[in-house]
C-alpha cells in the first residue's frame, strides 16, 4: 500500500537575525502587521508578520539558541541566511516603500520577465522585489 503524503498548508520563511525590531519595521512599512510577538531578556525575541495571508517570521539569534538548546551552531551569525523572492503588483511604490534600504542590485528587467531590484533587510537578507513585466 502506498505512503499517503502529509498536506503542507503553508510554509513560512524564519529568518534568523541580530535584532528583530528593525526587520519588522522594515515589513511594516510594506504594509505587513505583527501578528504575534515573543519578547526574549530585554528585546522582542521573536515576530510574526503578516499581510493578506502572506507571511514572515523573524528570530534572534539568542531567543533561537534559547529556544534550541544545543544547536548554537546553526544559529550564528556568519551562517549562510535566506534570501527572498517578493512578487509585488507596484514595483515604483514597493521602491519609495524601502528607499533607504541597502542595495544590492538596481532596478532590471529579466529574461524571465520582471522588472525587480534588490535590497539587503536590517537583519542583512537580501529581498528581491519583483513585478511581471507588463504585456
């Protein structure tokens, strides 16, 4: 008989950061709202953002090792991070949103048809924001 496999729901990127607080400013200035917060010693520790169903969560790098004890390893600074890939419906309003922020990569049209640009969020992830290329 075969292995019936699980439904996965959703997957929610966790990014692993210095500080929690400047990445949810960050979203928040995109419209996201926290939805859950963790405090961890004196700082927010943990946060979950969301906007219309789209979803981010942030961590500390200490709140993680706390909360995986053992695996300070995995959670250290100089560990390869995510990047992200973010398909938005107004790439010019997505750039005012963030001007500021870090670049790592100006603005561009692909082969693969988006106009995108990219920028490094306070917890040092690059995010691609990307809009299809009108037809």
């Amino acid at each position: 008989m075969p292995t019936v496999a699980p439904t996965v729901k959703k997957v929610t990127p966790v990014l692993v950061v210095d500080a929690v607080e400047p990445c949810a400013a960050f979203w928040e200035k995109l419209g996201f709202t926290r939805t859950a917060e963790v405090p961890h010693n004196d700082q927010l520790g943990f946060v979950m953002l969301d906007r219309g169903g789209v979803e981010l969560m942030y961590q500390s790098f200490d709140s993680a090792i706390a909360d995986h004890a053992g695996s300070s390893s995995l959670y250290s600074p100089d560990r390869t991070r995510t990047a992200l890939f973010v398909e938005v419906d107004d790439l010019d309003a997505t750039e005012r949103a963030v001007e500021g922020a870090t670049r790592f990569m100006e603005r561009r049209t692909t082969f693969y048809g988006m106009n995108e640009f990219g920028v490094i969020d306070p917890g040092g992830h690059p995010v691609i924001f990307a809009q299809p290329v009108p037809q």
